[in-house]
C-alpha cells in the first residue's frame, strides 16, 4: 500500500505520470477506445521559480468528450502520487452502468502536479482546478451541467475550489484566478469521497490516534504527507504577499470558518460526503460534514454515507484489483446518487 512507502520512494513513484498511467490503462481497456487528453497550459497562473511545464497539468477523458452531464474528479494521493489506473476504471464502470440506464455522462479527470517539492506546494493543485473549470465552462459546459468529484487529497482540492468560488484566496488574481460565474449558476453536485481535510494536526481526531488494522493509512505516514503539503505552503514564493495564515483555511478546508461554507448552497445543488467507519479520517470527515456542510444543506440536500467495515476510498479499492465492483455497497450509492444528480430536474 502506498501508506508503507517512504517520502523518496514516493517521490519516485510520482515520476510516472497520470498521463503515463492513463495511456496504459487505455491501451488495456476493453472496450478500447484512444486517449482523448486536454492539455491545459497555464500561462497567467505562473509563480516565480517554477517553469511553465509544472504549471500545466491534462484533463483525461474517460470515453468521449462531452458538454451536457459532465463529472469533473480531481483524483487522490495525498499530493504526492499521480492518478492511477483504478481511479479510471472506477469511472469507466460507472459510465457502462450509466450508459445502461440511457444515460451518456463525460468524465474528465485532473491530472495536477504532485510530489514533495515546491513546484506541488500550494496553491498549484488549486490553480490548475481552476483552470480545469475554466476550460470545461469554455467548451461549452453550464455549471449546472457538472458534477465535482474528489476522493482523498481530491476531496480536499474539491473544498480548496469551493471555498476559492465563495471567499475567494486573498492572492493576486493574476496568479489565482476568480471564477466569474452566471448569477445564479450552480454546480449539479458535489461528491468527496474520504475528503482529507485536515492536514497538520491528526492527532486531534481520535479515530486518527485509534489502532486502526484495517485502514490503509499508517498514522505515522499520513501525518508526515500532511506536514510536507503545509509546511510547502512558503517554498511557492507566495507568502510575500500574505500571511501562511490567510492560506491555511484553504489548503486545510477543516478550518474555514463555518460562515464561508454557508454560502456554499449558492454555488451547489446538493452535496455527498462518504467515509469508511474503519478508517483514520473518520472523525474529521464526520466533523466536516456535521459542521460546515449539514448546516446549509439540511437533510435533503446533504448526504453523509458511513460504510460499516469500510476502509479509506473504499469504493476505488475494489478496481486495483478489477474492473467491477466486489460486493462495496458504497459503490452503487454514489453511483445511483450521481444519476439522480443527472436526472433530477
């Protein structure tokens, strides 16, 4: 498991690409379709010290592209590994079921930049999901067309862009872009999927602290992932400009103030949090969604799914290993809760 390896074993693990990943996995997949790759060069989004060929990240299709009914997923790996394949064929199940039920759906991956060194420091994963929006509204997607998604170090950049849309990083907008939206525009949905959303102090959450043998987290590990993305924060060349305080409430979404997310029902329709009630990042999971999400959601539009026996990112697990589900019944919840997303008027 990737919780086991150490911080130079990961560095070299992430010099193969999701790009890389990606085109394996399509030259292997039935039935075989070509990659279908957007690259996105960011240009305006540049931080001193860094070249522009770390600034631009892809977006990787599963299948065609589309413009109507269109899921946007920023993938996991703590910040410091690339998509792997079983994140695509998660999607690629998803899309078959869908396509059953006379549903054609888009799914377009972010592959950012990660890895322990400045060039991934904060914000980069967060310029490049702006950038990744910005690109999928100018191919001609509504907001209300899209669906975000995020699992893990995804979940987190998933709140790092909402609270982004709703109090916008106190950084020049020529480096992080604002998202100029329609009054009244709303993303379909938003799904995070074992949300890692609180970074530097894990120990605080019990269910961190607790011997958990099933988790594929090891505390130790995950702690030192959480400290290297905070303590990167400075190395981008940003906090000239402000203070790491200003910053941390974004890159550690846990610490936002609740009045920030309770403009969130302005930009979302509806919002489902998952997490495995056998894994690490149980209570902050549980903390989030209780105390920034419930709140401005209520029972109907917001959604908290706790897997008996489950583990971190449990829904993906199953497709390191295949390209069906084996027997997760989370699987069919997210996959049911995002057609309702789709269908529902």
């Amino acid at each position: 498991m990737i919780s086991l390896l150490s911080i130079s074993e990961s560095g070299l693990l992430s010099r193969s690409s999701g790009l890389d990943n990606y085109q394996r996995w399509t030259k292997g997949c039935s039935p075989k379709f070509g990659p279908v790759v957007d690259e996105l060069d960011i240009i305006e989004g540049r931080i001193e010290g860094r070249e522009a060929s770390s600034i631009s990240c892809q977006l990787l299709w599963v299948g065609p592209k589309r413009t109507e009914k269109v899921i946007l997923h920023f993938p996991g790996g703590a910040y410091m590994f690339p998509v792997s394949e079983m994140v695509f064929k998660f999607w690629k199940y998803a899309q078959l079921e869908w396509e059953k039920q006379g549903l054609e759906v888009g799914i377009a991956i972010l592959s950012y930049t990660v890895g322990p060194g400045k060039d991934a420091a904060f914000p980069i994963q967060l310029i490049q999901a702006i950038h990744a929006l910005k690109h999928l509204l100018s191919m001609g997607c509504n907001l209300s067309d899209i669906q975000l998604v995020g699992d893990s170090a995804g979940g987190n950049l998933v709140a790092q862009l909402l609270l982004h849309m709703v109090h916008p990083l106190p950084l020049p907008s020529n480096l992080v872009p604002p998202l100029d939206l329609l009054p009244g525009a709303r993303l379909r949905g938003v799904y995070m999927m074992s949300p890692w959303v609180s970074l530097s102090d894990p120990g605080q959450w019990g269910s961190s602290m607790h011997t958990k043998d099933n988790d594929i987290i090891i505390y130790k590990t995950g702690r030192r992932w959480g400290d290297i993305y905070v303590n990167n924060i400075g190395n981008g060349g940003i906090l000239s400009n402000v203070s790491l305080a200003q910053l941390l409430p974004y890159a550690e979404p846990i610490l936002a103030p609740n009045n920030w997310y309770s403009h969130l029902p302005k930009i979302v329709n509806r919002i489902l949090v998952s997490a495995g009630k056998e894994e690490r990042l149980l209570d902050q999971v549980q903390a989030l969604f209780d105390n920034k999400i419930k709140p401005y959601f209520g029972d109907v539009d917001g959604t908290l799914v706790l897997q008996d026996g489950g583990v971190h990112d449990d829904p993906m697990l199953d497709f390191a290993v295949s390209d069906v589900p084996l027997g997760n019944p989370l699987t069919a919840v997210v996959v049911e809760w995002i057609k309702e997303g789709f269908i529902k008027e």
